[in-house]
C-alpha cells in the first residue's frame, strides 16, 4: 500500500560518525524531511554521546511532528558492534567504547528499543533500497573515505555474519606482510587505496589530487590511475568473492569517481577471471546518507514485523 509521503509515518535515524552525530526523519520511500546535526563529543564516553544522540532525535521528531508519525528510531553505528549481543566492542574513533552495552544504554535512554547496525551494512542497505542498488538481489558496496569500510547483500538479504559484523572489506589482505594498517594488521586493502594511503603517498589532500588531474597535470594524472589500480585489485577479490551484480562505490573519494572509473574499469578487465569482467562499478547515488536512510529501512522493517505480529 503505497503511504503518502507528505502524512506518512517517519522513522528517525541517527549516523554517528566521529566528528558529527546527524539525525534524520525519512519517511517509507526515503524522503529525508528533517535533519540535524552536531559536533560528536568522542572524548566524553557513551553517555554524553548517547545524551547528544538522544537530543537530536528529539529536536528532529519535533520538527516533523505536525505531519509525520515517528514508528521507531535506528542507529547506525561505527564498528565495530556486535550487532547480535548489542555490545561494542572497541570503537576506535570514539573514547570508551569498549565492550559497552550499547543496545541497552540506547534503549533506556529512548524509552524504546532502538535498532543498532554497523555504519557501513547500513549505507549497503540504504543504497539497495534507495539508490544506485535498488532492484538488486547480490551487490557489494564499498565505502572508501579515511578508511574502507562495506556491505554485501546476497540473496535479497543483508550479509551479517554471525556476529552481525561481516564486510570488513577494507580489512581483507591485498599484499601479504605488506604496509601497515590502522587496525594493526599489515597488507590490508585499507592500507593502500584508502583515501589516508592516497594523502600519504601523494603529500596532498585526495581533493588536491583529484583537483590538479583534472587541470591536466600529468603526476596527479599518474596518482589517480595509480589510485583506481588499487581499488580496482580490491575490487577483483570482490568479485570473485561474492559474485554481484553491482558493485556501488561511496564515501568521500566516490566523489572523484568520473576520474577513477576507467582504470577500475581496466583493472576488472586485466585481472579479474574471464567470466566475472562483466560487471559494472558505479558510484553510489546516496552519498553521505546512504547510512541513514539504510537505518530507516531497518527501523521500517522492525516496525512492520511488529505490526504482523500484531494482527497474527
Ligand atoms: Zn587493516
């Protein structure tokens, strides 16, 4: 039954990132009619943060109140989160985060249960329902930014893993023993083709990069194709690995994708098996809310089991 969206109900999510907690109403077809946002306190511990989370949530509820049902609230998480037992288990941007029961700070300090998921299956979900993924039944999105993080979908479903924690893409081993990752492995696909690994090879920020190749300066030119090889290796093991249809990529260097595309493109071509080089990469068209709008799809989902339940 198709609802209006100018009276239907709202789902009120919340991204928590680690500079900026953003909260946002987004009703069943992914219409975002509110939004806020402040700066995240991530020296101050789960309950200062929980308190900002549970302030927006209300600030932004208000807001929509007059036309909009809220039907329940969802957090998307940085990992990572046992999203089974609810526990976090060592947050690394954000100070005491280390085995907390965040599912249940969250629920007593929303009155409600909240629905938990780790940011990166959450901006999956939100580009299969309301982006560059809809209609797919298996893709893999990847999210590369400061780090690399991601999600797969297979079977119609979300893949969780058995801890709720699977698709720690940007962790899966590109060159044995090689580089130095931030998680402390070394060799991790993160370590060579995050935007962090671009900034630290090229003396520059991944804008200034992506900036001086498109004024034609042939070093940044080398860096960026350099820089799509690298995503595009990462990308092959994907593929072979999960067979998608589509493979979405975001996050903040996702925005110098016309630029990457080719040599990704190249790099399928060149190293993937025979039968897999078919499949299109293509940019997310949700960045910076993928994760909240996958958050309002998982809060919609909850809200309508419950209501079957109901009248079952
Ligand atoms: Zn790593």
């Amino acid at each position: 039954v198709a609802q209006n969206s100018l009276s239907g109900p709202c789902a009120i999510a919340i991204d928590l990132g680690g500079t900026q907690i953003r909260a946002a109403a987004i009703d069943r077809t992914g219409i975002i009619h509110a939004r806020v946002a402040a700066a995240t306190p991530a020296q101050a511990g789960p309950d200062a943060i929980i308190a900002v989370m549970r302030t927006l949530a209300r600030d932004v509820a208000e807001e929509v109140a007059e036309n909009h049902d809220v039907c329940g609230f969802g957090l998307a998480s940085p990992g990572p989160v046992n999203t089974r037992s609810r526990v976090a288990l060592g947050i690394p941007t954000l100070a005491g985060f280390d085995h907390v029961d965040l599912g249940v700070l969250l629920d007593q300090a929303f009155g409600r249960t909240v629905a938990l998921e780790n940011d990166a299956i959450a901006a999956a979900i939100g580009e299969w329902q309301f982006g560059a993924g809809r209609g797919c039944r298996d893709l893999v999105y990847v999210t590369v930014s400061t780090g690399i993080g991601g999600g797969v979908i297979a079977n119609g479903a979300p893949l969780r893993g058995c801890h709720g924690m699977a698709a720690h893409l940007g962790h899966m081993t590109l060159i044995h023993g090689g580089e130095l990752c931030l998680c402390g492995r070394k060799g991790c696909w993160e370590a060579y083709a995050s935007g962090y690994a671009l900034e630290r090879r090229s003396g520059m920020t991944a804008h200034a990069v992506f900036d001086k190749a498109a004024g034609g300066d042939p070093a940044a030119q080398d860096m960026v194709r350099n820089e799509a090889s690298l995503l595009g290796a990462g990308i092959v093991n994907l593929l072979h690995a999960f067979d998608p249809e589509r493979v979405i990529l975001g996050g903040g260097l996702a925005l110098g994708f016309d630029q990457l595309t080719d040599q990704i493109r190249a790099t399928i071509a060149n190293d993937a098996m025979p039968a897999f080089r078919d499949r299109r990469v293509v940019r997310a068209e949700r960045i910076g809310d993928s994760g909240l709008l996958g958050m309002a799809a998982l809060v919609f989902q909850g809200h309508e089991e419950r209501m079957n339940d109901r009248v079952n």
